[in-house]
C-alpha cells in the first residue's frame, strides 16, 4: 500500500456519461496529480494542485475538471465521455509539489462503452 | 518542452542476467531524474534517482548513472530476477520548481526462469 487511496478502482460507463474519480493523498503530502495512462500514449499530465490551489495544467481537456478540497483529498471529473477516454487514471501525491519524486496511487481503469 | 526518449520499448533477459535502460532528455536545465516501476494491476513506485550533481547512484541491483554533458540517463539492473518483470518509467524534472516531470514511454523487462 503505497499511502494513496483512489477509488473506485474500476469503471465501466457510457459515451456521453459523467463521473468522478477521487484520490486521498499519503498523509502529509500537500500535491496530487492525476495522469492518465494509455498504451499508446504513457503517463500524461493532466494537471496539479497544491493545498487546494491549481498549480500546473498539462494536456487536461476541456471536458475534463478537478479540484482539491480542504482535506486535501482531489476529484477528477471527467464529462461527455468519449471512447477514446477509456484508460487508466492514476493520481499521485508529493510533500511539497516541487517536482519531486511522486508516490502514486494504484489508479482507476476507466472502461467508456 | 523537454521531451524524454527511452529504449528499448521491450527487453527479455534470462535470470541472472543484467538489464539496461535507456533513456535522453532535451532540457539541459532539468536536474532531476527518477525511475518508476510498475506492476501488472499497480501505479508506478520509485524505485531510485539521481540528481544532476552525482554521476551515478546505487542501491543493491540497482543503479543509476547520468551522463549530463550527452543528456543521458541509464538503469542497470544486475542478477535480474522474475520479480524484476515490470515495466519501467523514467522521467527528466526540474526541482524545486513547478516543473512537472515528463515520463518516457516506458520499457517492459521480461525476465525468463
């Protein structure tokens, strides 16, 4: 157990649907991020926070949103689902967000039918 | 942006064999460099890195070396084992800053009884 916790850890739901993925951070860490993974793609960045402020975006798109709340724990929302959203999303979680090495979650497997 | 490069996509040793990946980055400013292992059904774990001011690192099997001038990164494995199977990510970083690092595409070590 590597201290982050993401749920759900599997997800199966249709073109056009909305859901949100949720990640608690390793205690201490103020960062997360999420990534997504695909075979053709690797690890992508979507987009960092830092103690509930957003601090660096990377190719999230625009039906895509997160946050991150007082206790520090983050949501991923992803809306108007698409087939080629199916992946696995991964967060991960750093003490300071300064670049450092991350401990990630074991993610959530995304399946858009 | 940087751009991180890594090779080879698919490596198969028998046991008892070293392994060596390989990876270059663009930015001659990063100074971090990590490297993850991922299991099937897991998120990636850090396994060692290194930062700009050593040459090399190591840690039991492990190690790490760092050539800054040709912009070069590699993992060395020695007497891999079955449990070495996985998949391999390194990843090129500034730290300290808000620099989010980019991952390479990954290796996938298949180590044979």
């Amino acid at each position: 157990d590597s201290g982050v916790t993401q749920t759900p850890k599997h997800l199966i739901t249709a073109t056009g649907q909305r859901v949100t993925l949720r990640c608690s951070p390793r205690s201490g860490d103020l960062s997360v991020y999420w990534y997504q993974q695909s075979l053709d793609q690797g690890l992508q960045f979507l987009i960092q926070y830092y103690n509930g402020e957003e601090r660096a975006k990377g190719n999230i798109l625009e039906r895509f949103s997160a946050q991150q709340f007082p206790d520090l724990h983050s949501e991923l929302n992803l809306s108007s689902l698409e087939l080629g959203d199916s992946a696995l999303y991964f967060c991960a979680s750093s003490v300071l967000g300064q670049g450092d090495g991350y401990t990630f979650g074991s993610g959530t497997r995304l399946t858009v039918v | 942006g940087e751009n991180v490069e890594q090779h080879p996509s698919t490596l198969s040793v028998q046991e008892g064999d070293s392994a060596v990946i390989k990876c270059t980055y663009s930015d001659s400013a990063s100074n971090y460099f990590p490297w993850y292992k991922q299991e099937l059904g897991k998120g990636p774990q850090l396994i060692i890195d290194i930062r700009s001011n050593v040459g090399e690192k190591k840690d039991q099997r492990i190690a790490v070396t760092l050539n800054k001038t040709a912009k070069h990164f590699s993992l060395h494995i020695t007497e891999t084992q079955p449990e070495d199977s996985a998949v391999y990510f390194c990843a090129a970083s500034l730290s300290g800053g808000s620099y989010i690092p980019t991952f390479g595409r990954g290796t996938s070590l298949i180590v044979h009884p």
